[in-house]
C-alpha cells in the first residue's frame, strides 16, 4: 500500500531512489530512473508501477516530474546489455541516470541486491524497494513509463512483434513472431528467445 511507503531511509535531504525497468525482456533497452523527492513529499498513490494502471502511472509521472528536486532517465541497449550482461547493465543504466541529475545526491537507494558503488556516495539496496519506499518506487514508474513509450515507438518501425502491447516480453505471440519473422536489431542476442 502506498500509504506505507517510507519516505526517506538516511535522513539525508537528497536520497536519490534508483530503479529500472525492462530487465526480463527478449527486445529493447533497459531503462532506469533517479528520484529524489523532497522530505515533506505527498505520496498521492505512489506504488511499485507493477501493480500501478497505465493511465494511473502516467498521472503520477506528471506528478512525480513536477514535485520532485531532481529526475533523470536512462537507458542500455540491447547490445550493451549483450556486452554486460543485463544485470550489470541496469546497475550502468543507473548510474547513467543518476550522473544526469542535476542536483548530487547525498545517499543512494537501489531496489534490488546488486549495485556499483558510485563515487563515494553511500548506497543502500533492497530487495522490493519500489514497495518500501517512495523515491524508488516513483523511479520505478518513471523507468516502466519511459520504456514503455519507447517500445511503442519502436513497434512503428517493427510491425508484428506485438511490442505495442508486450512491451518486448516473452509472450508467446511475441517469441511466435520470432521464430516467424526472425530477431530484430533490437532483440538481445544473448537472450533465450524461444
């Protein structure tokens, strides 16, 4: 429930919360977001975008967007996520995002178990963090909703993968299109297609 996230972990005023999107697909970058949000932020429904409605993530990443001290978005390709394996490459892709802030953070929140120290800034991962606290779980809807309008663009130029509604996931219309049409420039290579 949103009402319980936590909004803030280190009881620095720049808690940059990181989280990314895209890292189970077969086609398309992995993106990742950086929030922070100021201390006094008003949770307004803000959840993991996994369980969160499109039209009620698109509402709150206008929200987030115009509340936030600072935002910035990422992303890998597919054949950097080829060369670093995707796990290191949604660690790179925030790091991206978080060098694309303007403001510098002064402690790093990760959901997940795996992070690239950055810099010398403090960084603390946790397992569900866009369930737990506020800032990942709004860089959660930033990174779902960016990648998304990506990969509806990107199914304009590849017409039958069913990107416009699977997103680049393992759907089985979209591993049929594969063996079909065959892989795409934008389909991970070492990924297990089928």
């Amino acid at each position: 429930m949103s009402d319980g996230l936590i909004t803030n972990h280190s009881g620095y005023a720049l808690e940059v919360g990181c989280d990314e999107a895209g890292r189970g697909c077969l086609a398309g970058p992995v993106f990742a977001a950086a929030v922070i949000l100021p201390l006094d932020f008003d949770l307004r429904g803000i959840n993991d975008s996994k369980i969160l409605k499109k039209d009620k993530r698109n509402e709150l990443r206008k929200y987030i967007e115009a509340t936030a001290i600072d935002f910035a978005v990422a992303s890998m390709s597919p054949s950097e996520i080829d060369t670093y394996n995707i796990l290191w490459a949604s660690v790179r892709s925030m790091h991206k995002a978080i060098k694309a802030l303007q403001t510098i953070p002064e402690y790093i929140l990760v959901d997940g178990n795996k992070f690239l120290p950055y810099g010398t800034i403090e960084h603390f991962c946790i397992i569900g963090g866009d369930g737990n606290y506020a800032s990942i779980a709004a860089a959660s809807i930033l990174a779902k909703t960016y990648r998304d309008e990506y990969m509806e663009r990107l199914a304009l130029k590849c017409p039958g993968y069913d990107w416009e509604n699977n997103k680049g996931y393992p759907t089985k219309k979209h591993k049929d299109a594969i063996l079909a049409l065959g892989p795409t420039i934008y389909h991970r290579k070492t990924f297990k297609w089928y």
